[in-house]
C-alpha cells in the first residue's frame, strides 16, 4: 500500500486526540495499541522519505581546578 501525506496527517491526528480507529486510504483501520500506531507512523514517515531523527549533542565539562 502507497500512503500519501494526506494518510500521515489522519494518523498523527488520531495519535494525538487518543483514538484507535483510522480512515485510511477508503479503509478503517483500528489498532490495538498506541505502539502499533507510531510503528505505522514510523514507516509511513520512512516511505515518504520523512526523518525526524533528533540531533545528539555531547557535552564536555570544562573544570578551572581540574577534574576530581
């Protein structure tokens, strides 16, 4: 199945009002878990070339005193 923006749009709105139930492409979809929807959301994102990936930042200490 192609998904369309249109088909991640309907699914993060349901993830955020908390429904099970999906009308996606003609079809209604219920879930059985929030986890099951954010896996979908996931490979939805992958198929429409979607990353959302959160930068990581490493942090150094910096001591005037030296470290102890």
């Amino acid at each position: 199945m192609a998904y369309t923006q249109d088909d991640l749009t309907k699914l993060q709105k349901a993830i955020s009002k908390g429904a099970a139930e999906v009308q996606l492409d003609g079809e209604r979809v219920r879930f059985r878990s929030l986890d099951e929807m954010l896996r979908l959301e996931r490979k939805i994102q992958a198929e429409l070339g979607i990353t959302e990936r959160p930068t990581r930042r490493m942090h150094y200490p910096k001591t005037s005193t030296g470290w102890r």
